[in-house]
C-alpha cells in the first residue's frame, strides 16, 4: 500500500503544471533575444545606410 501511495504522489508531481507558464515565457524570450542578436550584425550595416541616406538628403535640402 505504502508503494502505490508513493507512486501515485510522484504521478501527481508530473502532472502539476503550476509554474509552468513562466517557464514557457522565460524560454521564448529567450529565443527571442538570441534571434535578436543574431541578426543585429546584418541589420546595423542596413540601418546605417538608411540614416546615411536619410541625412544626406537633409543636408542638401538645407543647404
């Protein structure tokens, strides 16, 4: 008896869900921040162009 008392507590452990979601969250910002970083190499020489582009523009229009 005392055998299937513990079984069924360990069962019970396995199917408690509670905090469950926050780990969910932690791993998928997680992911995110690692997609993020990843990209930032390819994206920094773009968004410079663009605000090369953009203040030369500014630059000639004022002057």
């Amino acid at each position: 008896m005392k055998k299937l008392q513990e079984r069924l507590c360990r069962l019970a452990i396995w199917k408690d869900t509670h905090g469950q979601d926050l780990v969910e969250y932690a791993l998928a910002a997680g992911l995110v921040a690692v997609a993020a970083v990843a990209c930032m190499p390819g994206l920094s020489g773009t968004v410079n162009t663009v605000f090369s582009k953009i203040g030369t523009i500014i630059n000639n229009s004022v002057h």
